[in-house]
C-alpha cells in the first residue's frame, strides 16, 4: 500500500507553499505567533483548508483533526503538521513585542526551515 506522501506530493506541496502564503513569513523566514491569533482572517483560511489536509495528508498526528480533543490553537497545530510532514523544522522563540511606549508583550516567534537547508548547512561546516 502506498503512502499518501508518495502518492500526493505534489498537492502536499502545494498546500505546503499556500500555508506559507498566508503566514507571510519575514526575511528571518519567522513569523509572530500573537499576529496569527489577532488575525481571524488567516486562522479561517487555514481551518477552511482542513477538508482538503485530510484529503491529502496522513493527518492521525495532528491534534486539529482529533475527535473529542481540545486544541487551544487548531489552525496552529496544522501548520505544525503539514510544514513537518513536507520536510520543514520550526524552532520556537520568546519575543517581547513592543504594545506601547513602555508595554511589552510576550509571544513566540516561530522561525521555520526546510530540512534540505540544514544539511546543507552542517555539510559546509
């Protein structure tokens, strides 16, 4: 029996490259947690692409697609799950944003990788 990775790479890619999209990451190639959560536009763009995750993906380890289990941040756990399963690391980060002239406001800046990059990386080292 194949896998769905095997026999859908091409639409996990793209899938992968729209949810890239509606992050906007940076030129840290990172973005903001807090700008997802404030931002309910980008979280129903993910969520609405839950139907076609399923489709696509082996979704068992993504807590989203659990029944009868309480995720805080679903549209948080399938980013995690997709950009993983297409070969990418995310490593998480405290960042205190600036709110007002003297308010700071913890959040995580998650700052993501394509595994490729990393080896890349540790083989010029």
């Amino acid at each position: 029996m194949k896998l769905k990775t095997d026999i859908y790479y091409k639409e996990q890619e793209e899938i992968c490259n729209r949810i890239l999209a509606i992050l906007e990451l940076d030129h840290r190639n990172s973005f903001v947690r807090s700008e997802i959560d404030n931002n309910e536009e980008k979280q129903q763009q993910i969520m609405d692409m839950k139907p076609e995750i399923k489709k696509y993906f082996a979704c068992a380890k993504m807590a989203a697609f659990k029944p009868n289990f309480y995720v805080k941040r679903p549209y948080m756990s399938i980013v995690r799950g997709v950009l993983h399963t297409q070969g990418y690391n995310i490593v998480s980060k405290r960042f205190l944003a600036t709110i007002d002239r003297n308010v700071l406001r913890q959040s995580i800046r998650y700052v993501i990788t394509r595994n490729e990059e990393i080896e890349e990386i540790e083989e010029i080292d």
